[in-house]
C-alpha cells in the first residue's frame, strides 16, 4: 500500500532535543540538554490528595466529557493570578502551552505568511509553525530581546510577532522594563500583533520580571502559560489568553483537535490551586533553581574561565546560553562531550536563519550540584580538546 502524504509534510521537522533525549538515556550520561522541569520540585503529595478529593466528590463528572473552553474553575484561577483584569471568558485552557502555539499558527497563517520571531527562538514553536507554511523572518535581538528598530522595518505584513520575553529559551535572557514599552508601542503603531509565551515567568530569583507585554495591550495580544514549569509537566495542561473573537476561532480549532483537554487533570490541578497553594510552592521550585544556576555559574568559571568561552547570567528560568570559541562548531562537539559524559543542545536548531555555530544551551535544573560540576568539568575537557590551536597543534605532531 502507498501512502500518499500532504504537502505540508515535508515542512515538518523532528525536535532536536528530543531526538537528543534519546541518546541522554544512555547510562552514565549527565544530561544538560532536556528543557525538563526538576522531577524534585513536583508536588506529589498534594496531588495524591487532590486526586482522591476530585474522584470522591465529583469522581463521575472528572472522568466525563468536558467543555472545550476548560473547567470554570481553573479558568476563574487563571484570570485572577493574572497581573491585568482578564475576564475568565477570554481563557482558554489547552493540552499544554505546545498546543497553544499550534492553534495559533492554524488560526493566523496561510501559506506564504510573514511572522517574526526573535533569534535565536524557542524550537517548539518554529515546529509549530512550520506545517502553515509561513514566511518565518528573524528579527534582530540583542541580550536585552528584540531589537524594536529591526522589528519596525520587518513589520510590513507580519501576522504577528512570537515573543517570550522572560527567561528565554534557549539564551535564558529577560526583556527589561524600557523595551517592553518600547517593543509595545512600536508593535502597536506598526499594527503587528503579539504572540507572548510565558511558560517561565514565574521561576525569578531575586526579583519578579516585568508586566508582560499582553498587561499593556491586551487587544493585541495572545498571551500563553503553562502549569507545566510551576506544577508538573505530565499533566499537559496550559491556557491562552485572547480577545473575544480570536479566543471563539482558537476554541473552534480545539474542537477540531481534541474537543477539550483532560477534565479529570483540570479538575485536580483546580484543587492543587486552592487555598494560595502556588504561593506557597513555586517559591521552594525558585529557591532549587537559583542553587542550581549558581552551582553551573561557578563550574563555568572555574573549568573555562580563560578558555575564550562566554555565557550569561539568567536572572530566572531554566536556560543559560554559552558561545564557543572563534572556531568551534557546537554541533561538531556534542559526539566528543558525550564521549566524555556529558551532554547539552546545539544552538543551530532554535535560529529560523543561519545561525550561531559556536552556540549552545544549557539546562541546569535537572541535575544536582555534584552532577553540574562533574558535567561542566567534562564539558571543558572536551572544549579544551577542540580549540582550533590545540587541534592544530596535534595534526602538526602527527607523523
């Protein structure tokens, strides 16, 4: 029998991380690649208990169909621990903040759309793109996020802009204040919607980021999130928050891909919520996470201080972003660190463009303070052996 695929297949990409995650299920292998929330930070307990309560009082009603707006209830949750006056009725809730991007990108783009995201950007949703055959254009970002003067002269016809301003991934970079305004204002006069995804906004260190672009212009604006960075991924649920008309169309979608996301899961993170339970947890997940980032901070600084390696410092999130030396290829180094034990993810895949070679991701909340270091370590010894001048030297020394 032969199939005969759409054409739109050919657009569809695999996820280099997770065909990375494959080979990190190697025993001995200390993994900086996955974008995966630390399992120690999952409130099992509370959801034992939430379980039982649901399937006891309402066991009936949570094992039903659902509606595909979401339950009443967690909508309600979500509209109120929102930083704008969001009215329940424009929540959506959705099979996690991927399938967010998904109905967005079925909503908003025909063939031959221009959308914009800035470079590098989140993998995920240039896969979520990639099926609409859109005209994906990189506008210019520096440490700071979007450059506002490159958006501006991109802007002539783009559905919308993709934007996650907090605690990026991959670079793990924060939007300030004074380019948020910026940024808004200009989207806004140049009539270019904003696509804003938040899965990490919560994960600050020391101090909460800004309002989001969305709290400034929520007219012109979709704005996502996700339960999976503050509760526990497996769930699979998130929201979209979104003007009227726009939240009827993505509703309509969801009908078409899943009539509605589970309703025993909504149910059961509705019950985790009550009672300020986010408050009280997501500070402890904050806390892990800032160990952890510091612990990699300092691994970095003492195995490759020196070697010509750069990185940042994420203020919140999960991600920093490191470049190699002039002539290094990250990608040409992940077989040798892997040899090594260690591994982490090639900048490449998150450009729409050509990209950055010499950069690379780095997760640090799935591994402890000893595994960083040992991994780190690994990582610098491959380094080491890849530098342009040290491969050099050798190929001289061979006979």
């Amino acid at each position: 029998m032969h199939w005969t695929l759409a054409a739109r297949t050919r657009k569809m990409t695999s996820s280099a991380i997770r065909d990375l995650l494959k080979l990190t299920e190697r025993p001995g292998i200390i993994s900086f690649a996955g974008g995966l929330p630390s399992p120690e930070a999952f409130p099992v307990e509370a959801f034992a208990e939430a379980c039982q309560k649901v399937l006891k009082d309402d066991g009936r009603a949570a094992l039903q169909y659902a509606t595909t707006e979401g339950l009443p209830a967690l909508r309600e949750a979500v509209a109120a621990g929102l930083p704008w006056n969001v009215d329940p009725a424009d929540v959506l809730i959705t099979t996690g903040s991927q399938q967010g991007l998904d109905l967005a990108a079925k909503v908003l783009v025909d063939p031959g759309s221009r959308i914009l995201v800035e470079t590098p950007t989140y993998l995920g949703a240039l896969q979520a793109f990639a099926p609409m055959e859109p005209e994906v254009v990189e506008v210019a970002s520096d440490a700071g996020g979007i450059e506002v003067d490159d958006l501006a002269a991109k802007a002539a016809g783009a559905r919308f802009l993709y934007a996650l301003p907090n605690f990026q991934n991959p670079t793990g970079r924060t939007m300030d204040e004074a380019r948020r305004v910026a940024l808004s204002a200009r989207a806004a006069a140049c009539g270019v919607p904003i696509l804003e995804d938040n899965p990490y906004g919560e994960l600050w260190f020391d101090a909460p980021p800004p309002a989001p672009l969305t709290a400034r212009n929520p007219e012109g604006c979709i704005y996502m999130g996700s339960f999976s960075k503050v509760l526990a991924p497996g769930l699979r649920l998130g929201f979209v928050v979104a003007p009227p008309e726009l939240h009827r169309r993505l509703t309509m979608a969801k009908q078409a891909a899943d009539l509605h996301s589970p309703s025993f899961n909504q149910r059961v993170v509705a019950e985790v919520m009550k009672d300020g339970f986010l408050n009280r947890h997501v500070p402890t997940i904050r806390a892990l996470y800032k160990r952890q980032r510091d612990a990699m901070l300092a691994a970095l600084q003492r195995e490759m201080g020196g070697l010509g390696v750069e990185w940042n410092t994420p203020v919140g999130g999960m991600f920093l972003w490191l470049r190699l030396p002039a002539g290094m290829d990250a990608t040409a180094l992940l077989p040798r660190a892997v040899e090594k034990g260690v591994a982490f993810v090639p900048g490449l895949p998150f450009y729409a463009g050509a990209g950055d070679a010499r950069a690379l991701r780095l997760s640090f909340v799935t591994a402890s303070v000893a595994q960083i270091d040992t991994g780190i370590a690994a990582l610098a010894a491959a380094v080491r052996e890849s530098l342009p001048q040290r491969a050099a030297a050798l190929a001289d020394a061979l006979p």
